[in-house]
C-alpha cells in the first residue's frame, strides 16, 4: 500500500524529505496508526475497504484468503481484522477458529475480529459469533458504518 500511506503522508500535512523525524519511542507510539489486516478476495470490496481506512488514517494490509490470513497474523499480529466470511481455500469462519485456538493457547495476542460479509441473517450472525467473530458487518461497506464500529475497537487517528 505505498501509494496510501504516501497520500495519508500527504493529506496530513506531511511536508516533503526535509521534514523532521520523531527522535523518541513516546512520539512515535503516539503516532502510530492502527493496523488493520483486511480479508477479502473480492477485487471491487478490496478497493473500497483500502480506501475507507486510508480515510480513517488506518494503515491496512491485505489477504485474500483464510490462508493468508493466518499466516499475516502468525507473522505480525494486527490490532484488528475486517474478515470476509466467503473465501476460496479458507472460509473466514474457520480462519477466525484457527487464530481464537491460537490465542488460547498462547501462540498469538489477542485481538478483535469483525466479521465482513453480505450476508445478514440472524444464523449468519451466529456463526460468526460461536467462530469467535466480536462483530458482524454487513456489506456493501458504509463509511460512517465502518468508522463507528472501528472506534469501538481502536483509537483512530484525529479521534479523542
């Protein structure tokens, strides 16, 4: 996501290489974005997700599958994921199974998982939560949505 974090650089007064660095650990904790790990395999949903949370001030990664999805967290745990229920290879349900057993067992921190998907039925909703799911989006995505239910779980930037 180069061309993302160079446009939030940018769209929040970012001045050019001359600019001063941090020098402590405090100010650079303090400006840290928020890492999401995006789960999609939908080219179109990928797009608009990448864009809303680089609106949000969020620094995004992407996986298009369960598999990878794991594998993103066993490397480098995210504060949160955005994870697409329907997915070739791996399904989010049981990616969010896998990574709960993890945590359980103290292979991985702990951290919030939003189901993201089109379907809306209260069984729907049910099976994301006994996978381990905190919450349960439905697509197509909404802005305001979105970022309401993110500052549930994380500081976002500009937000107090």
């Amino acid at each position: 996501m180069p061309t993302h974090s160079l446009w939030l650089s940018a769209a929040a007064g970012g001045a050019g290489l001359d600019a001063p660095q941090p020098d402590s650990d405090e100010t650079q904790a303090q400006r840290r974005q928020p890492q999401v790990l995006l789960v999609e395999d939908n080219h179109i949903n990928q797009v608009v997700a990448l864009e809303f949370l680089a609106l949000m001030g969020v620094h995004a990664t992407l996986a298009r599958n369960g598999i990878e999805a794991l594998a993103a967290c066993e490397q480098a745990a995210p504060d949160l994921v955005l994870m697409d229920i329907q997915m070739p290879g791996m399904d989010g349900l049981e990616c969010a199974r896998r990574i709960r057993a993890q945590q359980r067992d103290g292979k991985m921190v702990n951290f919030p998982i939003l189901a993201l998907t089109a379907h809306a039925l209260d069984a729907d909703v049910a099976a994301s939560m006994d996978a381990g799911m905190d919450e349960h989006l439905t697509k197509p995505l909404d802005f305001v949505a979105l970022r309401t239910r993110l500052q549930r779980w994380l500081k976002l930037p500009g937000t107090h």
